[in-house]
C-alpha cells in the first residue's frame, strides 16, 4: 500500500473541504430542485468508503468524528448555525451508518459495498439533514430534500469508478476487492 492511503489526514482533510463547502454551497439554489451543495456533498461517501476499504472501520470513524467537529465549527462560522448542526448531525448518523453497512458487504462484489453504503447513508443523511436545516422555514426543503437524494444516489454509481481506481493504485493485488 502507498504511504499517501496510509496516513488519516488526507481523508481527514478531504472530508472537512467537503463538508465545509457544502455547507456553504447547499444556500444557493441551482433551481427548484437542487442546491449546489447537493453536488459537492455525496463525495463524503467516497472519501468514507475508501477509508473503510483501505484504513479499516477504526481508521473511518477517527476521520468521521474529527472531520465532523472540524467541518461544524467551521461551517458555523460560514454558513448559519442551524445549518452546522443539522449538517453535523446528518453527517455523523449517515457517515457512522455508511461505515457499519460497508463492513457487512466488504466481503461480496467489490462495488456492492460501496453503492449500498452510500445509498442507505445518503437516504438518513437527507432526511436528517433537510428536515433539521429547513423544516418550519419558507424554504422548500422537501423537494429540495428529494432533489438533493436523487444526486446523492446517482453519484453513488458513478463514484463506483473513482472508487476502483484508487483501489487499483492503492492495493497491490491485480484483483481489487471491497
């Protein structure tokens, strides 16, 4: 294995760029539908996963809890509150989630892990996230919401290819498993 998949701060670091721009990104509207959050946030699930996949379950979590307090903090400062805290929360249930799930399926086809992770950690994460930053707002955060989950579950599938190439780089074997 490189010594760059060795060491926690690259996903660390990764996961709080995301988080943090995301939380930025999801006051912007794209349209009715879509904020641009909605396009930077599912790449957590990335980050995670290979994590989970090439650190291990312990390492993953680390990188969730200090991604997460990093990323809430900051997000506070450049988002809203409500917005860090519903995010915060969301990312960790979905994240935690994301990473038991993985665990179970690692052993199966190398893409099943990875895209049944995501998607189930990506419904929660949505549902915990729009219904705690929006509800009893003017915002129309159930459609956003809806909106927001069909990009999490199509990033989800075309994540699968980013997901085996660093696999690929990462791991010595010429048969990658997840």
């Amino acid at each position: 294995m490189f010594a760059a998949f060795a060491s926690p701060w690259p996903p660390i670091a990764a996961m709080i760029a995301i988080v943090v721009a995301s939380n930025w990104l999801v006051q912007f509207p794209i349209n009715d539908v879509l904020t641009w959050g909605a396009i930077t946030y599912p790449f957590t699930f990335l980050v995670t996963d290979l994590t989970t996949r090439l650190q291990g379950a312990t390492r993953a979590r680390l990188v969730v809890w200090i991604g997460f307090a990093i990323a809430v903090l900051i997000s506070a400062w450049l988002a809203t509150p409500r917005i860090a805290l519903a995010s915060g929360t969301a990312f960790l249930v979905g994240q935690l989630l994301d990473i038991q799930v993985f665990q179970r399926l690692r052993r199966g086809s190398w893409w099943r892990a990875p895209l049944v992770s995501s998607s189930v950690g990506s419904v929660l994460d949505t549902a915990i996230f729009f219904s705690l930053a929006f509800a009893g707002t003017v915002v129309p955060w159930v459609t956003l919401a809806m909106g927001d989950l069909g990009v999490k579950l199509t990033l989800a599938v075309l994540g699968l290819a980013p997901f085996r190439a660093v696999l690929a780089l990462a791991l010595p074997s010429p048969r990658v498993r997840a």
